[in-house]
C-alpha cells in the first residue's frame, strides 16, 4: 500500500462520506449546451470560457459539499485525456502531458478558492479506458495498459493531484495496468468498475471476482474500489451480504438511469432518473456497505442528485446547473 497523504488519511478518518460530483459530460452537454467532440471534456481546459464552465460546474458541487459539511473529491476532468481519444482531438503526447499537468493544477486554484476546515478538498486524477466505457472494445495485457496509462498518471501526478482514480473500467487487465502505474509513481490509486444491469462488469466477470483479481496481482496496493455507471438496483443484490470483499469497496457513482448500456447509448434524450429516489437508495447502500468513503454520480445526474445523497434524499435543492 502506498504512503498516504494526510488529506487522504483525512478521507478515512471522516465521520460522513466525502461527496463528488455528477455526470460531468452529460451535464456539460444536456444542461450546459456545449459540444464535447469524443465525450471529451478536457479541451476546456484550453480557453477561459471553458475553464469558466468547469469552474461553474465543479463550483455546484463544492457548495452542496460545503452546505453539508462534508468533504469534496475534485476531479480534474481528464477521463479522455489519454493518447488514443487525444490523438482524435488533435493532442499530441506534449499536448497531453501539458493538458493533465494543468488540469491538475486548476483543480488545486479552485480547491484554494472552496476549500474550509469543514469542508477539506481532495484532489483526484482521472484517468479513462483506452475504449469505451460501456463496452469491451479494446483490450490490453496488464503491462501493455501500464504502459499506456503510465505518462497520464505522471502528468497528473506533477500537476499535484493527490490520487489518481481509474474510472469507467470495463474489464480487470486494464484496471491492474493503471494500478500499477500508478504504485511505481507513489500516488494512491482507486479502481472503479462499469458493471451491467446484471451486477457484472461488460467483460461479464463478477465484480467479486474482478476485484480479487486486482487484489492478488497488485498485493492489495489498491487504495480501495468503486462502482459506476449503473443504476443502485443492477448492483445492490450482489454487494449484499457478508462477504469480505465488500469492505473493499468504498465509493459509489451510479446512474439515476435504470436503462442499460445499450438503451442509454442509443437514447436521443437524457434519463436523470428521480433524484429523491437516488439520494434514497445511495444511503441505503452506503448503510450496507460499511467502507463507503465517496458519493456522487455518473451518466445522467447532476447537482439535483448530489443533494439528494447529501440530505437524504429530501426533494428541496438549490439547482444550479
């Protein structure tokens, strides 16, 4: 396990979950009107209007986090900020070493802006699939994904991030490819699975098992996992129960949506769900699972539903988005 920082001990030690934010491109995309060729949200890292918008986006969040005296984990919006989807965007490797670096250090300038003693700030490194999210459609070897993943840790890791997250993991070679990058660099990892309507990752292995396996070949070097991309109800029966493994979960970004991969992917309008039924159910969970350190949203949601978590699924709001 790497040495943690005290930011992150903070995590752990905190008496409530720290909170995150919600769908960032679905957001940015339905409610804000912005086009995000490649579902790419770091090319608005490049303009001041774009980090304008991240800045009003992310800025929700913290508020809801402030209001609720709890903790904040602050993304840098980096998920497609690899050499793959970079390469479609025009980003060069030097692009992206500079893109992530600065992402990285604008997070830390807003959590100076936000961050109070009842509020402290986590900030966190977002690293993407090769491929899609949904879907199995790229596959690598443990050490061609280290590899891969290797230089957009770096680059985060120099602009400050504290740890590093590896969201929207479709299948466990992959995931242990970015663990590993990342233990080499020192910086504390977090693996967060997509899983399917039936609780399964789309490489159709049992989450159980995926995590097990992440486990052995990294010697539990893992800071902790998580599940994304699913609605409550597509995961709740198979984290139920009394199995150890479930203590090592300990965040939660799930739709609101209970439509699967496939419909969301072909829907011509955003499903957000019932954002009081979503605060409900994510505190049912996280009365179930005993580790839960982060909440907040994938696909679909907003800063609607990061209130319901905060308030319990309590239907007043201040909606900003």
């Amino acid at each position: 396990m790497q040495t943690l920082t005290k930011r992150i001990d903070d995590l752990f030690s905190a008496e409530a979950p720290y909170l995150t934010d919600g769908g960032l491109e679905t957001t940015l995309i339905f409610h804000y009107g912005l086009d995000l060729p490649c579902f790419a949200a770091f090319p608005l890292l490049d303009s001041a209007e774009g980090r304008g918008h991240l800045e009003t986006y992310y800025g929700t969040y913290a508020e809801i986090a402030r209001r609720a005296e709890t903790g904040f984990v602050l993304d840098v919006p980096s998920w497609r900020a690899s050499p793959d989807w970079g390469a479609e965007l025009g980003y060069g490797a030097d692009d992206l070493e500079r893109v992530n670096r600065e992402g990285a250090e604008f997070a830390q300038s807003l959590r100076r802006k936000w961050e109070t003693e009842t509020t402290p700030i986590l900030v966190n490194g977002v690293v993407g699939p090769r491929g899609d999210g949904y879907v199995l459609d790229v596959a690598m070897t443990r050490g061609e994904a280290e590899t891969f993943h290797a230089p957009q840790i770096a680059a985060l890791v120099s602009g400050g991030v504290e740890m590093v997250t590896a969201v929207t993991m479709t299948y466990v070679d992959e995931a242990i490819g970015v663990a590993l990058a990342a233990i080499a660099l020192s910086v504390p990892v977090v693996i967060s699975f997509t899983v399917e309507t039936d609780g399964r990752l789309p490489s159709g292995q049992p989450l159980r098992d995926a995590i097990a396996e992440v486990d052995a070949a990294t010697e539990s070097g893992v800071l902790y996992f998580m599940i994304n991309c699913a609605h409550p109800d597509h995961f709740k029966g198979d984290v139920a129960g009394d199995g150890a493994w479930r203590y090592r979960l300990g965040g939660l970004r799930s739709n609101a949506s209970r439509l699967s991969h496939e419909e969301l992917d072909n829907a011509e309008d955003l499903d957000a769900g019932d954002p009081v039924e979503f605060g409900q159910l994510n505190r049912a969970l996280m009365a179930d699972l005993p580790n839960i350190r982060v909440l907040g949203g994938c696909c679909g949601t907003d800063d609607r539903h990061i209130h319901c978590i905060a308030h319990g699924g309590h239907r007043k709001h201040d909606h900003a988005a």
